[in-house]
C-alpha cells in the first residue's frame, strides 16, 4: 500500500479536515430501472467530505461517477443509503449545492453579466446584491472586460470562466465540478485550472470534482477517490501531498513539475487499470 492511500475497497473515507464534515455520504447505492432492465451503477459508496476540502473522484466511463454527482446534488435518490450536508439529509436540490457541468449551458442572448446572473435570478435573490457579486466573480475569473459582450464572442476557456461564475454567484457552500473542462483543448485546460482553483479556494468552498484526467485530479484536489468499475465502490484513496513544495498548496501548474506529481500519477494509473479496447 503506498504511504498516501488511505483505504482500500469498503471501508469509510474518513475527511482529511478536523472540522465538521461538510458531505457526508453514507452507505450509498443505486439502481437505474429501465425498459432493458435494472443498471446497477453505485454500490455501498460511504464517503465524507470537510467544509472547504477538495476531492476528486476518478474513474473509467460508465463507473457512476456522474450519477454520484446527481446524487449529492439531490437531483437523483439513491435506491439505498443517505447524502446528508451539514447532518441534514439531502432530498431535493438546494441553493447549498452548486453544480457545474461539462457543456456551459449559456444563453447565446443573454450578455455575459446576465448569464452570470441567471441561478441569482431564478432562486429571486436580491438582485443589486447578485449584480456586485457577478461583477467581482467575473473579474476574479478574467472576464472583467466581457461584462457586455455575449457568448459567442467568447472561447471555450472563456465560456467555463463565466459558468463557474454562474454557479458561485448564489454563494453555494458545495461546488460539484461534472467534467467542467473535457471540451476544451489541454492549454486551455492547464491555464483554466490554475484560475479555478484560485477562485473556489479564495471563496472557502467544499467542490467534489469528477474527472477521468489523472493529472487533473492530481494537480487540482486534496484527495483524489478512485471508483472500480461499475457497479461503482471506493477502490481506494490518496491524499494529495507535496513535501517538495514547501508548505501550502501549489497551483495546479506547479504541481505538476514537482516529484510527487509522477508518482501519484504511476499509483493512480495502475489503480484505473485502464484498458485499450479494440
Ligand atoms: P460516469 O459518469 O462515470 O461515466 P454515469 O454515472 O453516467 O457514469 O453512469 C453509470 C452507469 O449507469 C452507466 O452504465 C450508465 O449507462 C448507467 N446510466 C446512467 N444514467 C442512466 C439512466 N438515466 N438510466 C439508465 N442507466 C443509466
Ligand atoms: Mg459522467
């Protein structure tokens, strides 16, 4: 067992915080139902998350990583088990929970404030409040100059900017990050990596983000979460450490030339078991 994993299949993830745990997952299973017949695609998933840690989970496609998400986001319930945030069981989607998903979903009419201020708008926020927060998020994120323009002046990185811009602008205390930057191209992702990071550490949030990029994992969380296959259980953890650095937490771009960075990719890329089909 290497230093960093924590557990191996089954046990409890415990959180690597001291304080509360934010996400507690407990015990979760589910089953899809369909004309074809029953997908089991999560199976006894017990995991807890502290208030303003980050974790990755990684896994192959079809593992369930997405419908965990859905789950903690309280858009799925589980056939079995129970999410609960601050001890209160999730049942239903909750202005707490912020989720961000792989395409950005911006309105092509809207401008990019008023995209920025669509989930302040739908949950009937104070607006004048909403409108200084998109304003002071937008300029954290390098969209300061776009205020005015629309989404399709802008690129792939520029668009993500803005949706997580979105999703914090209602002041989440969880931030579920679905794949957020498969569509882009690798600079893109390297340059925006380093600006999410900042941005959700500054803000104190607790972000679970679901990724199949191990260096993604590696580079950007605390504790990255490997799920076998489906139907998807904890295949093991590890936390994210780097002595080398000195203290504190590298940006996702340091890290990724510090030693530890090929050593957890060589444990990570063994626990994946990846396999090229064809
Ligand atoms: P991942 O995000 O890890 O790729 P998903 O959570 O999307 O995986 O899916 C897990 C499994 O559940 C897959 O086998 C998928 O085909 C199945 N699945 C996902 N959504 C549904 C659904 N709405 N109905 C039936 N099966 C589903
Ligand atoms: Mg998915």
């Amino acid at each position: 067992m290497s230093t960093a994993q924590l557990h191996s299949e089954g046990g409890r993830a415990p959180s690597i915080h001291a304080a509360r745990a934010c996400i507690e997952i407990d015990n979760v299973s589910l089953r899809y139902f369909t004309k074809q017949g029953e997908t089991q695609a999560l199976a006894g998933i017990s995991l807890d998350i502290a208030a303003g840690e980050f974790v990755s989970i990684i896994g192959q496609s079809g593992c369930g990583k997405s419908t965990l998400l859905s789950i903690i986001a309280g858009i799925l319930s589980p056939s079995d088990g129970c999410v609960r945030i601050d001890s209160k069981p999730v049942t239903k989607p909750s202005p707490r929970i912020g989720y961000m998903l792989q395409q950005d979903y911006l309105y092509e009419w809207r401008t990019i404030l008023d995209n920025a201020l669509l989930g302040a708008q739908i949950q009937k926020r104070d607006m004048k409040e909403a409108r200084e927060r998109a304003m002071h998020l937008l300029e954290k994120c390098g969209m300061g100059d776009f205020i005015n323009h629309y989404p399709r002046a802008l690129s792939g990185g520029m668009r993500q900017r803005v949706a997580l811009a979105r999703t914090l602008v209602t002041n989440p205390d969880v931030v579920l990050l679905d794949e957020p930057f498969s569509a882009l191209d690798s600079q893109t992702r390297l340059a925006i990596a380093d600006e999410v990071v900042d941005v959700l550490r500054s803000e104190g949030k607790s972000v679970v983000l679901v990724t199949h990029d191990i260096g993604e994992a590696i580079a950007m969380t605390d504790r990255v979460i490997v799920l076998s296959r489906r139907p998807g259980r904890i295949k093991s953890q590890h936390l994210m450490r780097f002595p080398s650095f000195g203290g504190g937490h590298p940006t996702p771009f340091e890290a990724r030339s510090l030693p530890e960075f090929n050593t957890y990719f060589a444990t990570l890329w063994d626990e994946l078991d990846v396999h090229v089909e064809g």
